[in-house]
C-alpha cells in the first residue's frame, strides 16, 4: 500500500481546490498480480463528509457527489483513463453529522512506469478540481517469487458474495492511511505471494516473515515480529495482524519478507506507518543522558546541533524539537538529544552522534550558502538523510538550463534507480532547490523539464511538459544514463 506522500508521506493527502470549503480525502493504492498473468492497481479513497457541499437530490435527501478521474501516462501518452462519480450517503438532515464514506477501484495495467494523475473535484461547488501527479511503478514476473503491495485493512469479514472488496475469501477493507492513532489497538495487513509453484519444487517449504522495524534505524522493533510456513501455490495469502497497544509513537516500516528452506531471503516488501501513542512513551525516555556525552554540551552548542538534526528526524520528533528549542531548557534539550540518538543505537548513542556530526560537517562545507546551513539546503537535507548518491551529474554550463545537478542513487528506501534534480534559478548562488525527484514522499514535478528550461524558454501553455528543442541540450540523456 503506497500514499502520495506530497508529503508527507505522512501521509495523508489533502486535496484542496483553494475555496473556503475543502475536499479531504485519504488516497492510497495497492499493486497485486492475478493468476491470468495480469497485475493491476488497487485505489482507495475515504472521503470526509464533512468536507464536501451537501444538495437535495430526487430522495428530497441531502448528498454530496465527487468526480474522480485517474490518468495514467507514460511520457505524452495516455495509457489509461478512468473517470467516475462517487455519491455520499443520503441524509435526511442538512445539519446533520456527514459520515465518512469510501471508494475502492481495480485497473488494469501492465508492467511499467507511469505518470499517476489524480483528480478531485466537488460536484455541488462547481469548482475546477485539483490534481496531483505521481510516478508509479508495476513490476511482475511470472518465473520469480514475488509479493504484492502490502495493504493495511480496518476491518474483514467472511465474503458471503464476491465483490471489489473480496481477496482469498475474505472481504478485505483497507485502511486508507498510514496513520494510527492512539486508540487503534491492532494494525491488520495483507499481502499476496507469487510464482511459488513455479519456482519452487512441490511441498518445498518456505516462510513468510513479517515484523515492525523502526524507520530510522532499520531496527526490529521488541517482539514485533511473526511468521507463517507455506507450500507453494498459485498464490499464498497472508492476513494476519500485530497487537499495537504497546508499540510508542513514532515512524515504522511494516516489512514481510519471504524466505527459503536455507533461510535466505528471497523478496521483500515493507510499508510505512505511523504510531501516535503517548501512553507508551514513557518507556522510551532514558534517564541515562545525565552522566552522558551530552552533559558537556553547551546550551548554544546543543540548540544547533538539535536544528541539525531535522533532516533525519520524524514529524514527532520535529514537533518536540520545536518545543525544546522554544523552551530553551538545557535540561530537557538534553534529554531529548540523547533520546534522539538512543533510539537510532541503543548500545552507543554517542557514536552513531559522531558519524552523524561528521555528515553535517561535510554538508556545511558542500552546501551551505551565505544565509543558510548546509543541513538547512535541499542538497544538503538530501545528503544527510539518503548519503551520498552513487552518480552526480553536475552542469553549469549549458546555455539553455539554469545550473543544475542529477544525483542517481541505485536504491534506496525500498526503490531502485531513484533520481533527484537539484537546480539554481538564480544562477549565482550555492543554493540549488529540489526540482523533482523519482522517490515518493519527496517533490514530483512533472514540468520539471520546462522549468529547467525557462532561463530561455517560456512555457507557451501551463501544462506543457517538453520545452522545445535545443542543439547540445543533453538534460533527457543525463537522466535517462546517469554518470
């Protein structure tokens, strides 16, 4: 299950058409393979009811209507296009609580990248609708163990007629956010495995291995782990859940993975979430931090180094940076500093500290300009919170772009061959903002290209995605073959 993290992340996307009332809605989407060979895309849409313009219809009850269209493209193409209505519950009272109400469609679509756009628009407000574009990426073989996207469920029941919401006997309704609030008690999840039979001799034994590990350290969280032995199969379902009572607020990956008879792991998969738990933080406050390496860091000195720290931190521990750094107590800022870098290396917090303070350093010297630290530049964010790309193309020269740089990493965060842009609009400056980047939960721009561009080609229309021809421009080939 993936979010158009715009961002983020979380994670939630808010669909806004600018107007006094806005549309909120939580979107989401699954990729599954069915056994006719054919992959195809999942949407899930829950809409709030209290954000949509109610009319009377023909029932003299009060409804809302949403128009939704999906585009799917791959370059000036349009592959795929889907266009509907969704109505809300009828009510009888204009006054009245609107429910939240949900829509969940299939697409077919075959192996490859696309363009994803999505479109919202309020019926009863006759308002132009918002759009948002995201890449997206279906990859299914058929001679290779593989899984599905991992959908997160709110409920499931025995499926008494088959239906969109019914997979492995069950009907199956997803949860359509990352986000679990303090009274969520369990997170359920299911998954699909492929290609067993195919690959795997018959009765030949293997595991499905699902945990919660923590974001920032990759770490597996207590005994949040689980797993279930499995034969081959056409498919082998897996809904399953963890009890989250327990588990404290922050940022986690829900992982399955799929392993052998040897014990090797042969695909993986893994999810985001969030937990918002207050109830359970005390378990992870350390009183340790007193006689640590913190308690000789001066108050100024530990105000910068909590700022620098932003680009890995999550929005928790942002909005408690905030605080402290508000505040301005040593005392506390103290203790959150250490706690910062004990939940990324509970055995020597002070080192993973020192490798981190490094990074920083050398962002200072790479990134930083005459009004911001380098930690605080795009470059530099991107740096401290992925590491060093594997290529970078820089050009400074070319007649037609402003200054810019590609940096290519071959993988990270679970996606391979990820691309960011970084350009300078004013030319002079070291501050290159992002521009566009292929990893969700950072800035997608599919005009990425004009804007590139409009140092000497304005864009003639709004929506127009290719500048025109220049001799020598080498900027498609420099993304297409990072060096």
């Amino acid at each position: 299950m993936k979010k158009f993290f715009i961002l983020l992340s979380l994670v939630n996307l808010l669909f806004s058409n600018g107007m006094a009332q806005q549309i909120k809605a939580n979107f989401s989407y699954s990729t599954f393979y069915s056994p006719t060979n054919e992959s195809y895309l999942e949407t899930y849409l829950y809409f709030n009811g209290n954000s949509l313009k109610y009319k009377l219809n023909s029932n003299n009850n009060w409804q809302a209507t949403v128009e939704v269209t999906y585009i799917f493209k791959q370059g000036d193409k349009i592959v795929d296009f889907k266009k509907y209505n969704i109505q809300s519950p009828e009510a009888t009272d204009s006054n009245a609580v609107k429910v939240n109400f949900y829509d969940q469609q299939r697409i077919a679509l075959s192996n490859g990248k696309y363009d994803f756009e999505i479109s919202l628009r309020d019926l009863n407000l006759s308002e132009k609708s918002f759009s948002t574009t995201q890449e997206i990426e279906i990859d299914y073989k058929v001679d290779e163990i593989q899984l599905s996207d991992i959908t997160l469920i709110e409920s499931f029941k025995k499926s008494e007629t088959k239906n969109i919401l019914t997979k492995s006997g069950y009907d199956l309704m997803p949860y359509a956010s990352d986000f679990f609030p303090e009274d969520f008690e369990k997170m359920l999840f299911y998954v699909e495995v492929y290609n067993t039979e195919k690959v795997l001799a018959k009765d030949e034994p293997f595991l499905i291995n699902y945990f919660i590990e923590s974001f920032e350290s990759k770490q597996i969280v207590g005994s949040y782990r689980g797993f279930k032995r499995e034969t081959p199969k056409t498919v082998n379902p897996l809904l399953t859940s963890f009890d989250i009572q327990k588990l404290p607020s922050g940022n986690y990956n829900l992982v399955v993975e799929i392993k052998n008879k040897e014990n090797k792991t042969i695909t993986l998969k893994k999810v985001f979430f969030q937990r918002s738990n207050p109830s359970a933080n005390e378990l992870l406050i350390s009183d340790d931090y007193v006689n640590s390496f913190v308690a000789v860091i001066s108050p100024a000195e530990l105000e910068e180094y909590i700022k620098s720290t932003s680009p890995i931190s999550t929005q928790i521990e942002l909005n408690f940076a905030k605080n402290q750094l508000s505040n301005k107590d040593p005392e506390l800022m103290r203790q959150y500093f250490y706690n910062f870098w004990l939940t990324r290396n509970s055995s020597n917090p002070e080192e993973e500290w020192k490798k981190y303070k490094e990074l920083v350093k050398t962002a200072e010297t790479e990134f930083s300009t005459s009004i911001k630290k380098g930690y605080e530049t795009d470059r530099g964010r991107i740096f401290l919170k992925y590491g060093k790309p594997n290529t970078l193309t820089e050009m400074k020269n070319e007649t037609s772009t402003y200054p810019y740089e590609i940096w290519h990493y071959y993988g990270i965060e679970g996606r391979s061959n990820v691309k960011f842009i970084f350009y300078s609009p004013d030319i002079v400056s070291n501050d290159y903002p992002l521009l566009h980047s292929t990893l969700p939960g950072e800035i997608y721009n599919a005009q990425w290209k004009v804007e590139l561009h409009k140092r000497t080609n304005q864009p003639r229309d709004l929506n127009e995605t290719k500048p025109r021809d220049y001799m020598h421009d080498r900027t498609d080939e420099f993304f297409t073959l990072p060096r």
